[in-house]
C-alpha cells in the first residue's frame, strides 16, 4: 500500500476518534512543549547575555593586581580564573596592596613593547570617586575617571564634539577633561549644545581639594539596555588624563589595574597564559599580590557552558513527559487494532501482507506523534517567546531544536507504535474475522 494511502487511512481514523486523538497527543504535545519552551528561554538570555558582554568588549581583557591566595581566583599563572568549585581554601586574611604592590610604568611598557603586534588598545584607569559638580542651580552627576588615550577605544565611546584626551595632555599634566552630553546638559540646564560646552572650565571637589578642569571633548552617554535616559539623576563618566588626576589628588604612584583589547586573530587561551607568565616574574619575590590577566571572552565561554548545563537538564526532566506521551501512545494503539481487529482480518482475507498491516499501524503512530510534536513546537515558542519578552530579552526560538523535537516525536511514534502494530500484523486472518 502506498505512504499517502496510509497517510490517508490514519487521519481519518484520527477524525473518527477526535478527542481521543487529542487526548493521546496531550502528553506529546505537553513534553516537547515543555523543552522547546525552556531552550527558547535559554537561548533567549544566553543570547542577551553575549549581546551584552560583547558591547563591553569580548576581546577585552582586564590586567589587575591581586592578594595571591585568594580564593575567588587562582594564582597567577595558573589562567587567571575562578577557583574552581570544591576547591578548598585554607584561612585568608585580605589585604590591600601598597605601592610597592601597584603596576609601574616600567611594567607596562616593557609589557607593550613585547605584545604590541597582538595589542590594540592598552589603557590604563583609575576611578577616584564619585562626584557632584554644581553651577548656581544646576547640579551634574558624575563618576570621576583618569584615563589613557586608549580608554575611548575600551570604552567604545562616540564622540559628539571635541576630542578625547591624549597621551601629551597625560605628559604636560593638562587639567582638561572628557565629559558626556548628559553631563553638559545637566551642568548647564539644557542652555548649552556639546558644541558650545567646548573650552568651558567648571570646578569640583574630590577628597577635599578643588579641582579646576576645561572641556575638550563632549562624548555621546549610551544608557544600559532597556532602560531610558532622561538626563535626570543619571551619573555619567567625567574622564581626566590619569597623571593629572594622580597629581592633583596627590595619589600615589603606580596603577592597580589596565584594561587591553587583543585582535580577532589572537589566541585568548595563550595570550592570557603568556600575560600571566610575564608579570608572574616580576611578582615572583612579592609574598602577597600578583598581577593577573582574565578575559571577558573567556568568562562569557564560562557562563555559557553552564547555562547549556542548566538546560539540558531542567530539558531532560520536562523529557519525562515524553515517555508518559509514548505509553499513551501505545496504550490507544492497542485499543485501536482491538476495536479494528474485524478490519485487519478483512484485509489479511484480501491478500494484504503482514508487513503491509505492520506498515499501516506504525505509519498512525507516526502521524498521532508528529501532529502533537508540531502542536508542541508551536506552543513552546509562544511561551517561550512570550517568557523572554517578560523579562525584558529578545525572543531567540531554536529552529534546530524545533525541528530535533520534530523528529524525536516521530521517532516516538516509531518505538512505541511497534508493539501494537506487529501484533495487529500477527493476528490470524480466521480469528479476525471471527471477533466480535
């Protein structure tokens, strides 16, 4: 017989029965429901999640200073990464490195010199705090950053007027500074574009010493996803050349932390070992801090491999469902080749073959499975989609899992329709067409 005869026999059986077909599909289309629901959602905030971390930088890795010992990271040398879990740490005592302790500038450009043809941008940063600059009524919020050239690049900032701050204004200590349209707007009221806030000067205070500094550049604010910037109550970053903002602060020498951009080519595995490896020597004597390099990539590798755990297996138990949908499956294939035993013996009696009867009944199966799987399909999205939109990430729908799920109801219809279709295959014509 035909593929489409079959195809044909089977709906009509199921059209003859309507709800008991629905009801056989229910747990088919509720387990493959459930898992396409959960990896739409993961999907969804794994996506976002990299969206995220790839406008901070996925090539970015952050050079900084730590109390070997400590038991959120491993020595250096080591990777540079999270302890591991299980790890056991003995007794620590946190300590806060001293000057001795910090980056120098020796370190640095020793460092830039052996890995320039692997390095795109190299800055170096320190935030000294948060700060209120007033003017009459008007109050701007800002968060006090020294700077390297480099950091505009790190930063990925977009510049609206002016200029961001350069290696010479970090040399001739420059009291010049790099703010954000947000800053301007609120420092003056909304009576000045980034344009006329250019070689305006303003003061303000930090640790007691007042500051007096004079714009050179405005850059444009990017507010975090999903929310909405009105200017209002919003601190933004006011960046000075590094050395100025030492100097004046009377801060002490040497950084805590660089932050450096690799190219597209770099291994970041290697890279992060030979970094590690080349401060490791002149941290070697220190008995308590290191310099140590991690990379945002390798975080965001991190994150991924255990959301894919978490949903594998949150997805292995939504699975379960699946085997309560086969029996049933099985259960009402046994109930129709009993109702159709008369049908099957008339057909034996007519020279049909036993693997044709065989064919017929797994052929239905097949068809109960793959109805409720694409039922299924669809209403996981739609939760899924719809669970993503309520947390506020954009809908990611798998269309390999989609289809995996497709098939793997099929393959339902095959293992369970088996039994119930050879022992339809097996009766005997004569008993057939005898049963009542």
């Amino acid at each position: 017989m035909p593929v489409l005869e079959n195809v044909r026999l089977a709906l009509t059986s199921l059209r003859a029965n309507k709800l008991r077909a629905l009801l056989t599909m229910l747990g088919i289309i509720i387990g493959i429901g459930a898992v396409i629901t959960i990896i739409t959602i993961g999907d969804s905030l794994t996506g976002a999640f990299n969206d995220e971390m790839s406008k901070f930088g996925a090539r970015n890795i952050t050079l900084e200073v730590r109390q070997k010992g400590d038991p959120f990271y491993e020595q250096a040398g080591e990777g540079g990464g999270i302890a591991m879990e299980g790890e056991i740490i003995d007794s620590f005592e946190y300590r806060s490195p001293g000057a001795a302790d910090m980056l120098t500038e020796g370190m640095l450009n020793e460092y830039r010199e052996k890995f320039s043809g692997q390095l795109e941008a190299f800055a170096v940063n320190e935030k000294f705090g948060s700060v209120a600059v007033t003017n009459g009524r008007f109050k701007a919020l800002a968060s006090l950053v020294g700077a390297t050239a480099d950091q505009m690049k790190i930063d990925q900032l977009k510049l609206l007027s002016g200029r961001f701050l350069t290696e010479k204004d970090g040399g001739q200590l420059r009291a010049v500074a790099t703010v954000s349209d947000v800053f301007v707007q609120q420092y003056y009221g909304g009576r000045k574009t980034p344009g006329e806030a250019l070689g305006q000067s303003f003061k303000l205070e930090v640790e007691g010493r007042l500051l007096h500094l004079y714009i050179v550049g405005v850059y444009k604010y990017q507010p975090p996803d999903g929310m909405r910037s009105t200017g209002k109550g919003v601190e933004t970053n006011l960046y000075l050349p590094l050395a100025t903002g030492q100097k004046l602060l009377q801060k002490p020498g040497g950084y805590a932390s660089a932050t450096l951009q690799i190219g597209k080519e770099t291994d970041t595995a290697l890279f992060l070992k030979r970094t590690n490896a080349f401060f490791n020597s002149f941290y070697a004597r220190n008995p308590y801090f290191t310099a140590s390099a991690s990379s945002m990539a390798e975080m965001m590798k991190s994150v991924n491999k255990m959301t894919e755990n978490i949903k594998l297996g949150i997805s292995a138990i939504a699975a379960i469902s699946l085997l309560v949908g086969g029996i049933g499956v099985m259960n009402i294939m046994m109930v129709s080749v009993t109702e159709r035993t008369r049908e099957i013996g008339v057909r034996m009696a007519l020279g049909a073959k036993a693997r044709t009867i065989l064919f017929q009944f797994i052929v239905e199966a097949i068809i109960v499975c793959l109805i409720g799987g694409m039922i299924g399909v669809l209403a996981g999205i739609a939760l899924g989609s719809a669970g993503a939109s309520m947390m506020g990430y954009p809908a990611r729908p798998s269309l390999w899992a989609a289809l995996g799920a497709v098939v793997f109801s099929m393959s339902i219809g095959v293992f369970f329709g088996y039994y119930p279709a050879k022992k339809a295959a097996q009766l005997d014509p004569i008993e057939a067409l005898r049963y009542e």
